[in-house]
C-alpha cells in the first residue's frame, strides 16, 4: 500500500504558526479529500475534524459473565495473553 504525505498549517495560540507532516495511505487520503470537498473544508481542518470523531466515539460495550467487555473490529489484531504481559511490562 502506498503512502502519501502532505503539510497541514495551523495558527496556534494565537501568533505562533504550527506545520506538522503527516504521511497517510493513499486510500485513506482519498477518502480524507472527498470528506473535505464534501463539506468545503481545506484538509487539515478534515483531518482533525476525522481525529476527533474517531476518539470520542463510543464504543458498545456489554456484560458477559459479569464482566463489562466490548467486541473488537473483525480485523482486529487478536488480543493473547503474550500481548497483554507485554503491555503490562510496559507501565511498569
């Protein structure tokens, strides 16, 4: 999968201009782009229009056998037990 990359600007606090990179795939680029034009948003702004939807989504959670859990995308990665004391050894 190809990758493609573009400059996003910003006015941060006021007078203090931010340019940050980002490198996307090529589809999700595509679909960044229709997403802009559809709304007549210049990129960046779609970018972090997309961003922040995508973090305040709520994910469904339910209760089995007492426990609240939520199911994972289809293509998610699966979640082993070697992850999960990789991830702990993390914090410590």
């Amino acid at each position: 999968m190809q990758n493609s990359r573009f400059d996003i600007r910003d006015t941060v606090l006021h007078h203090m201009n931010m340019r940050t990179t980002l490198t996307l795939d090529d589809e999700v680029l595509r679909l960044v782009r229709r997403y802009a034009e559809s709304r007549s948003l210049a990129l960046g702004k779609a970018v972090s229009e997309l961003v922040r939807r995508g973090f305040t989504v709520q994910r469904p959670t339910r209760v089995l056998n007492g426990l609240q859990v939520f199911d994972l995308p289809p293509a998610s990665a699966p979640v082993t037990t070697k992850r999960i004391r990789e991830l702990e050894s993390e914090e410590e």
